[in-house]
C-alpha cells in the first residue's frame, strides 16, 4: 500500500514537472506571431541611399503569388527603424528582412557612413548572411533597374562573381568584423551600370572607418583577392614584353607595346593586342608577414599561383626552356609590380583592407590604431614575391 | 502450470458426475458404451473436437476384439490394446475437464470409477490454413515461410530451423476461458536466466479470460503500459524469431496466432530486415540506413514544412523560395490545416487499403491517393510540394519491417505537426526532448530500450545503424547478458600473395 501510494505521487510529481517545464518553455519563447509565407512581403534587395539628410530606403520586393511582377517602394525616414515601418505602410502585406540577399548602398551614402544602417542590422537576428554592395550612382537607380530582371539576379550575380571571376569575397560576418575590428578597413564589391544598361561588378569599394575612401578596379580586386581570399580563381590580363625589349626594360611594368617581327607588316591586323593573354588562376598559396627592423616595418608578401594559360602569343614557343623561363619570369614581375602599385596606391589613400594593422597588433606589444595609421602604416615598405607555376597549356595543335 | 484463482477453486469442489453434467448441456458432447469381451467401456467426448476418422479406424475398430480370451480387467489392458501413442491414465478431474474440451476421449470402465484413459485423438488441424507464407512481412531474398496459427506446427518450423538440444520449449496455459497454450521458448546455456525468469513470472501472474493474439499478451506483461512504442519485436517471420532466439531473446508464442513475440527488444531491432542479412554488408547496411532515415524523414518532414512555412521563413533557401510559395499561392488555408487534411487522408487510404483483400488493394488505395492528391492540388486545397512530402513521409513510413513499430510512427507524426503549429520549430525540438526521455526511460524485461545509444554500448553498435560484416558480428549483444556470448568462431583468412599465374 504504503509503495503504491508513493509510487503514485511520485507520478504525479512527475506530471506536474512535465506541465511546469512546458508552461515555462511557452513562456519563454514567448508567442511569435504566425508569419505565413505566402502572406509576406519577402523582399531580396534593398538599396539604401540619402536624399536631403534623410535616409531613403528603396525595397524591390517579388510577387511571387501572381504573375512574378516585382514591385519597387521607396520610402524616407530619419532612422533606419521608421524606414522598416515606413516600408510596411506602403505595401500589401508585411514587409519582411529576413530573406534579403543583397545590400546596395548608394555612393553618396556610402561617402556620408554606413554605421547606423550597418548596427540596426546586426541587431536583427532574422537576417542570415548578407551580402553588401556599394553602387556607384545612387542605390534607388540599381534597384529600378532591377525591376524586370529574376528576383535573385543581384545575388546570383555577385555569387557568380565572386566564385569565379576574381571578386573578394564579402558578406555580413566579413563586414561587421571589420568594422568593429581594429587594424583592418571594410571593402565591398562595387556594382554599377554599364553604358548598355547592364549590371556589372565593377571593382571593390574600400572604406576608411564607416566612410567611403577609395575605389579600385577590377583588376586591382582581383591581385587584392589573390593576395587576401583562400579561393583564388579569376583571370588576369598580362601584356607580355617582347623578348628584344627585354633586356634593360625588366623593371618597367607598363611595357609599351611592340610588335611582334613576324606579324609586323601584315596589314589585315586581328582585332586585339596580340601581347596580350589572359592568365587563369586556378589555386595557391599567399602569405603576409612583417618584418620589423628598428623602425623600419616591412611588409612581405609571398603568392605561390598554379595557373593555366590560354592563348599565349605565337612569339613564345613554350616547349623551349629559355621560353618558357622568360613566359614566367617576366608573368612573375608583372604580377608582382602589379601588386606593389596597388599597395602603394592603398597606402597612399590610407586605407588598410588587408588588414596590416592586425599583423603588426599581434607582434608588437603596444597598439593605438591611430597612431599606427598615422605615422607606422604611411612609412612600411613592401616586398611582393610571386611563384607561378603554369599547370596547363590548353590542348595542344 | 498455474491456472487462474477461481478455476482451482472450481474445480476442486467439482466431481466427475457433476463435469459430465456441465458437459451435457452441450449439444456436441456424446457418450458411447461399448463392450469389450464382457466389460463395459464408456466413452465420453465432443464429437465437434475429435478426429472421427481416427476414432473409428484406430479406436473403435480396435474395441471389437475376436479373442475370447482377452479379459480387459484394467485401463493399462485397454491401453495395450489400442495402436494410439498420446494416452495417459489419470485421476486429476482438472486435467480431465481440460483435455475433453481440447477433444480426448475419456475412457472409463467397469468396476473402476476413480481412473480414467484419456485419448488424445482431436483434430488439431481442422479449420487451419494449409500455407505458411509470411504475408505481411515480406522479403524478396531469402525464406518466405512464416508462421501459422496451430502452435504445434510452429514449434515444429521452430525446432526444425534450430536443430539443438539447446533449444528449450516450456509450455503455460493461460486465459481463464481459453485455455491457450502459451510457449516460452529460449535457448538454455545461452539465454539470461534472469530474463527467463521474467518471463515466467510475467505470464504466470496474467489473469485474462481469453488469449487472442501474442500482441495482447505483449501488452499485458510490458513494463510501460502507456507508451506508443512497441516493446517486444511481433513477428510471423521464422527466421526473424530464430535469430532473436539465437541472438538470446526469449520468444512466446501462442495457439491460434502466426505472430511471435521476443524480447528483451531495442529499439533497433524493429529496423532490421531479414535481408539485411541476406545480402552482402554493405548492401544491407545502405538499406539499413535508408530505413532508419525513412523513419526520421516520416516523423519530421511534415512538421518542418509546418514549422517553416508558418513561423521561420527565414530559413528557406532562396532558390526554394518561389517555388514554395508559387505552390501556395491559392491555398486559401494555414499550412497546419493543408497538412493536417493531407495526412489525414492519406492515413484514411491506408487504412481502407488495409481493409481491402489483397495486395492488389494496397497499391489501388496508393494509386487513389495520388489521384485524389493531384485533384486536391488542382482545386487548391493544397500545395504540390507538400503533397510530395506528405506522399514521400507515408512511403517511408513503410519501410519500417515490423507493423507495430510503422503505427507508432504514423502517429507520432501527428503530434510534432500539432505542435510545430503552435510552437513552430521550437515545438519540433521540445517534442524531440520530450520523444527522447521517454525512449530512454523505456524498459523491455527490464533492459533498456535505446541500448546500443544509451546506454552506450560501442561493441553492439557494429549491428545498429550498419549491419557490419559477420567477421564483426559473430558476438552477442552484451547487453541481452547471454550466459555464452560466442556466436560463432572467425578464421582468420590466411593472405596469400598473388602469383602472376592467377591473374
């Protein structure tokens, strides 16, 4: 008797801990509210600009339910929280950030400073990882430009641009850790409108703090993303020296172009510079290290690049050793001229997206980040080592 | 062998006058006197019971004795006269009553009124089914024979599958009014004594008046009464139970129904095939796999498209996300509602098809379901994705071997969608605490359910999620405590180098 009446108010017991732990578990998590998903107004772009002192936000939202049509709002606000409700007044249904893709931040915007848009962000938890974009008109004209294109175009394309075609990689994680990090400046990939109206990725943007600084090309971003990204895929353009010019001319990078003697005087001329060949990076290796020396810092940077070459000039007959040795060697400098230039260029704007400051923060034992960028980053000297190793030809004749 | 308080009672007041008498009221009971060479032989029994073919040739052609001489002065004469092996001589008026309603006759004779020879002649085999196919537990490789309904033709499948002297038949009665033979069947020197003593307790302590099925009997002796899950494997397949013997599980089973019962069980026994072992290892471990994901998929999809689709629409890939919501476009009701009715139906199919006769039924009542769930799509009652998913959940729910263990599934699907309705993917997780204190708090004959995974066994594991190959499963789970653990021996192969010659 005595163990059945126990055993039952221990199960009791047990019932009442079930019901209590599942009250508190409702309680906790609160009651979201239900957000049905053909209800919403799921929006993948958003492009944030300033007009007037205000912050405008243009949201292209897709009507998936019916007929595809995409629909743009705009709407302006003093701070980015009454730009979400704003948004909500204008529209159907409930606009919603957790499905967003793409952030295109205006150039003028971008210039002002990005930070309040950048914290509400972070702050919601609903939105994944992110990509941001700097356009280089304002945001409002890449986002009705957008308008009859697919709904994930924007996304699509800079996730194609960056795996393959030599854009850095970037998105929210990136962007907050540089931005709240000290030692390393935000970049962001560019988009802009070519003269036919077409969507290109056009180089990177880079930032000082929470401001616009400096814009570079293409082809910059890409020995930036050699020199910075694991993935390492993309093409390089090279104009190839001629050999007579060779000797004495081995420092100068911006080889003027000279014709090749067998080629020389054939009139009909094919279209394109026949020096000119593009490199395909396939996969490899770099590294930065600082070297100090009293007060002298150097930044030494080494790239080892398996690459494969396609269409090299006629001139160049690989299968010979000399050929081939100067093919390399002379790729080797370009790339590495190449890489100089573009550090000066970034020392020069005082801008630091590779983030040396982080290098030297971990080996020195005191750190004041204006301090170094004001007198230790404007001095440092840089020593670009490259190492190509040519893996494929392309098939044979 | 104990029978049930009030029977003893019974019959310990009752005479043989007075059994007779109860026996009389039937209209099947027939007496017949007889004489043999002066002595008068009665016989009593239920005509509806015995073998009358055997009665009159081997019985009562043999009462007609021509030898004068022959004086039947004893049942021990009669007995030598008769060419039958299953007589006994007894006094037990309990033993008598049992056995005349099983279909012996009860000889007496003249001037001996306190013994009686009890002739087993019944016709055991009347009214049973002539074919011993496993039905609905098929198998494409491998034996199809399962069990039938007579247990004495099982016992016999039995004992002519394991062929040794270790296999060990022990027999109980139970039911009140039924009087079912019950076989406890185990292997002796391998089998935990502890856990045949379990056994035995378990069922001598069942009070029910009749035996209708082994399952009844599982439900009677589990140690949870209240939980969905099946805690003994029910199986109609030989070699199913034969292995669960061998392995050291102790199986019943009953007169009058093909399924056994074994235990103690895991609850990865319930997702082993037969073929499994059929096939080569890796072949069977991907089905094996594929089965335990199927049940995973079965139980979970349904409520995350609940989840997902009311609550966190943040997670949806974005290249999914058209598409869903395309399908939903002019679905005018809550996922939860679009699933429900969904799964709703397709439970109701399934269980019509299990009502029509044959296999035909069950691929008409598929066919049906995707008729009807194509029509819902086009009326807009519901998505095409999730008719997919719910199509996909209830397929996989198939894939489950045992019958009991695939219900349990179907309705445990239920609850998480129910509660991915009001909690979204918090009520998914809180519903998988909840499963997962409950499967590991579960005992079958006091051995705990999710063994191999807590507690954790590494050496049972190579027969769990994978069949591994037999050089790594000739041992026996330690967890069952089998008195010799050794299944069987491995030679280890000896490496020859390959000459060229043998390329």
């Amino acid at each position: 008797m005595m163990n059945s009446m126990k055993a039952s108010y221990m199960k009791s017991k047990f019932i009442i801990t079930i019901l209590v732990s599942l009250v508190i578990c409702t309680l906790l998590s609160g009651c979201v509210p239900r957000s049905i998903i053909d209800e919403l107004g799921i929006t993948h772009t958003i492009g944030i600009d300033e007009e007037n002192g205000k912050l405008t936000a243009t949201v292209l939202y897709p009507n998936y339910t019916n007929s595809n049509k995409a629909s743009v709002i705009k709407t302006a606000a003093d701070n980015p929280s009454t730009l979400k409700s704003n948004l909500g007044h204008k529209s159907q249904s409930q606009i919603v950030l957790g499905q967003i893709r793409t952030f295109v931040l205006g150039d003028s915007y971008s210039k002002a400073g990005i930070s309040r848009v950048l914290e509400t962000i972070c702050k919601d938890a609903t939105i994944g990882n992110i990509t941001f974009v700097v356009s280089d008109t304002k945001a409002e004209d890449i986002i009705k430009g957008l308008k009859p294109a697919p709904p994930l175009y924007l996304s699509h394309l800079l996730e194609t641009s960056v795996l393959h075609e030599g854009t850095p990689e970037t998105n929210i994680h990136t962007l907050v850790s540089q931005y709240y990090g000290s030692g390393i400046d935000i970049y962001l990939p560019n988009i802009s409108f070519d003269n036919e109206k077409q969507l290109v990725v056009s180089g990177l943007s880079i930032f000082k703090g929470e401001k616009l600084k400096l814009t570079i090309s293409n082809k910059e971003a890409f020995l930036f993303k050699l020199m910075n990204d694991k993935n390492k895929s993309g093409y390089y353009d090279i104009t190839l020296p001629t050999k007579d010019n060779q000797k004495g001319k081995d420092n100068d990078k911006e080889q003027k172009h000279n014709r090749d003697k067998k080629q020389g005087d054939i009139d009909g001329k094919q279209p394109g510079n026949e020096n000119n060949f593009a490199l395909k990076s396939l996969y490899g290796k770099h590294k930065i290290t600082l070297h100090k020396k009293g007060n002298e810092n150097t930044i030494s940077m080494n790239l080892t690049l398996n690459v494969e070459l396609k269409g090299i000039p006629e001139s160049i007959q690989i299968e010979k050793k000399e050929d081939y040795q100067y093919l390399k060697k002379s790729m080797e400098k370009i790339i590495a001229n190449d890489i100089e230039t573009l550090l000066k260029k970034l020392q020069q704007n005082e801008v630091d997206p590779f983030g040396f400051g982080i290098i030297y923060r971990s080996e020195s034992k005191e750190w004041n980040e204006k301090e170094f960028y004001q007198k230790i980053y404007p001095k440092m000297a840089f020593s670009v080592k490259t190492d190509l190793i040519l893996r494929q030809l392309g098939v044979g004749e | 062998m104990e029978l049930g308080g009030h029977i003893m009672i019974d019959q310990n007041t009752m005479t043989f006058e007075e059994l007779i008498t109860l026996a009389k009221k039937s209209r099947d009971f027939s007496q017949i006197e007889n004489r043999v060479n002066d002595t008068k032989v009665l016989i009593s029994y239920f005509s509806t019971l015995v073998n009358h073919e055997l009665m009159q040739t081997s019985f009562l052609s043999n009462l007609n004795v021509k030898d004068e001489n022959l004086k039947i002065k004893s049942l021990k004469d009669l007995q030598e006269l008769l060419p039958l092996s299953e007589m006994s001589i007894t006094n037990d008026l309990s033993e008598i009553e049992n056995k005349l309603y099983k279909g012996q006759l009860i000889v007496q004779i003249e001037n001996e009124t306190s013994e009686f020879l009890l002739i087993n002649i019944n016709s055991c085999q009347t009214g049973l089914r002539q074919f011993n196919d496993s039905e609905n537990e098929f198998s494409v490789v491998g034996p199809k024979m399962g069990f039938v309904e007579d247990i004495d033709t099982n016992m016999n499948l039995l004992r002519r599958k394991i062929n040794s002297p270790k296999l060990v038949i022990e027999e109980i009665l139970i039911g009140s009014l039924s009087k079912t033979r019950v076989m406890i069947v185990y292997m002796d020197g391998i089998t935990s004594e502890q856990h045949i003593n379990t056994v035995r307790e378990r069922l001598a302590d069942i009070d029910i008046d009749i035996v209708w099925d082994t399952s009844l009997l599982d439900q009677v002796i589990r140690d949870n009464q209240n939980t969905p899950f099946p805690l003994y494997l029910s199986t109609e397949r030989i070699d199913r139970i034969t292995y669960t013997i061998v392995s050291g599980q102790i199986a019943i089973f009953s007169d009058g129904t093909p399924y056994a019962i074994s235990g103690p069980s895991t609850l990865f026994d319930f997702f082993i095939s037969p073929e499994d072992y059929y096939l080569n290892w890796v072949l069977g471990s991907f089905f094996r796999f594929i089965r335990i994901m199927g049940v995973f998929f079965s139980i979970f999809t349904s409520s995350i498209y609940v989840a997902v689709l009311t609550f966190h629409y943040e997670v949806i890939p974005k290249d999914l996300l058209g598409p869903l919501i395309e399908s939903r476009a002019n679905v005018p009701f809550p996922p939860i509602l679009e699933v429900i009715f969904l799964e709703l139906t397709i439970e109701l199919l399934r269980e019509a098809g299990a009502r029509l006769p044959t296999k035909v039924g069950q691929t008409l009542g598929i066919v049906g379901g995707i008729v009807i769930g194509q029509a819902a799509v086009a009326a807009a009652l519901t998505s095409n994705i999730l008719l997919i998913i719910v199509a996909l959940s209830a397929l996989s729910s198939f894939t489950t071997p045992i019958f009991v263990m695939s219900n349990t599934i179907r309705v445990l699907r239920f609850v998480f969608i129910v509660l991915a309705s009001f909690l979204g993917g918090l009520g998914i997780i809180l519903g998988f605490v909840f499963l997962l204190a409950h499967l590991f708090r579960l005992k079958s004959f006091g051995t705990p359910y999710l063994v191999p995974l807590y507690p954790f066994r590494r050496n049972a594991l190579a027969d769990s999620f994978i069949r591994s190959s037999f050089k790594f499963i000739n041992k026996r789970p330690e967890y069952l405590r089998p008195r010799d653990s050794l299944k069987y021996g491995v030679k280890k192969k000896k490496k020859t180098k390959g000459d060229l010659n043998d390329e």
